[in-house]
C-alpha cells in the first residue's frame, strides 16, 4: 500500500494572545491524506484550519511532532529544504488568488514552474490553462480577467509542477454562488486528471458534501474542542 502523501504525527501547535496566555490551536495526534485522494476540511471559525495548511505547506513550523509530506519530515528540515518540497511536491490555491498583477496569465503559471526542480514548460502552461477553459485567455493579465477566471488562472498554476498534493484554502469564499460549484468541479476533475490529491479546506457545508472524505477538524484536534483558538503568532 502507497504510503500516504500528508501525515502529520504528534503534531502540536500554539499561539500567544493578546493577553499573553498560550493558547493551543492545533494539538494532533494522527492525520493523514492518501495518495489521489479527495478530502474536504471543515471547521468552525478559530477551528485551527488555515494553522493546519500553514503547517502542511511548511509555512509555519509545528512546535513539536512530525509533517511528512511525500514521505518526507519538513517539520525537521531548513527553510529551503521546506521551499523545495512545497515547490514540487504541493499545490496551492489561495482564497485570494495572488496572482502577480503585472503578469499574463500564462506568465503566471511560468512563473510557479522556475520555482520546481523543472525547466519551465510553455507548452505545459498552455495545455493546464486550456484544461481550464483559459486557452483563448493566456496574454490576458489579471486585471482583464473576470473573478472567476482568476480563480482558473490559480488552479492551473497550483498544478504548474505536477504537485503530489493541492491544497485549497476556501477556493470559493470570493466567488459568487454561481460560479462556486464550477470552480469546485474545476479543481475535482483537473486534480483527477493529473494525479494529484486534494485537501480543500472550506466553512460551506455544500462544498463539503461535493467530496468523497469529509473531516471536521474538531474530530482529530483537540485544541478545536477546548479552545478559542484567535490568537497572534508566537
């Protein structure tokens, strides 16, 4: 059996607030995501989802316990050694996109590639974009696309270094209702298609019953069930 794409073990983080208390917010003893699997995150505000990505991504280092990410501790690793794994091995599509402005849209997806292991493909950046329904769009820069077209430009490149795993953090919280399953679907079939695993991290009931695993975060962390968890970062 594959060994799982994220498993965090033992993992424990806190949070100074505002009064100087420590507060935990994530305190897991075992989660884990399999290879081409399809999971989506749920959790009331303060829950502790956006830490969780934060530590999975290599963002934010745990306190103590282990992050292995294809196979790999990142929890044990420098920061370039954590840049190189988030590079090639995840995917990740922001709630606010983070597109660079002054970039066309298949420039932003080149850009994510110099980032990898791998020379940047054009031809790959085309076809992702295409895959997207973006095809006839890839001299266009941000500001000439639509919300929703933003959001495809994100998706693509989350996929530009053919990622183990994407994360998503409420891909859909600044799209209107309309097009919120399209973009869900979008994220679905494109991760399907490339072999990658997805951990969309959502509020929204109804994007959350879309997936085939479904975990509230107040399951398997005990901080979420003892605990406000809004604080500032130690």
């Amino acid at each position: 059996m594959p060994a799982p794409v994220i498993e965090l073990r033992n993992v424990r983080k806190s949070f100074i607030s505002p009064g100087g208390e420590t507060v935990a917010v994530l305190d897991i003893d075992s989660f884990s995501v399999e290879p081409g699997e399809q999971c989506a995150l749920e959790g009331q505000s303060g829950s502790g989802k956006s830490t969780l990505l934060n530590v999975v991504s290599g963002i934010m280092r745990p306190d103590s316990g282990s992050v292995f990410i294809d196979g790999r501790d990142i929890a044990r690793v420098d920061e370039a050694s954590r840049d190189r794994v988030r590079a090639d091995c995840l995917g990740l599509v922001f709630q606010q996109f983070n597109l660079l402005p002054g970039f066309t849209a298949i420039e932003n997806v080149l850009v994510a590639m110099s980032f990898g292991s791998s020379r940047p493909d054009r031809g790959r950046a085309a076809s992702l974009l295409a895959a997207v329904g973006l095809g006839h769009r890839l001299d266009h820069k941000p500001a000439e696309l639509s919300v929703g077209q933003q959001q495809r430009v994100a998706v693509a490149r989350s996929l530009a270094n053919r990622p183990r795993v994407v994360l998503a953090d409420e891909p859909t919280a600044s799209i209107d209702t309309a097009h919120q399953q399209q973009v869900i679907e979008l994220l679905r079939e494109t991760c399907r298609a490339e072999g990658a695993a997805l951990l969309v991290v959502t509020h929204d009931r109804s994007v959350a019953e879309q997936f085939p695993r479904r975990i509230r975060l107040e399951d398997f962390n005990r901080a979420a069930r003892s605990h406000d968890t809004q604080a500032r970062p130690a």
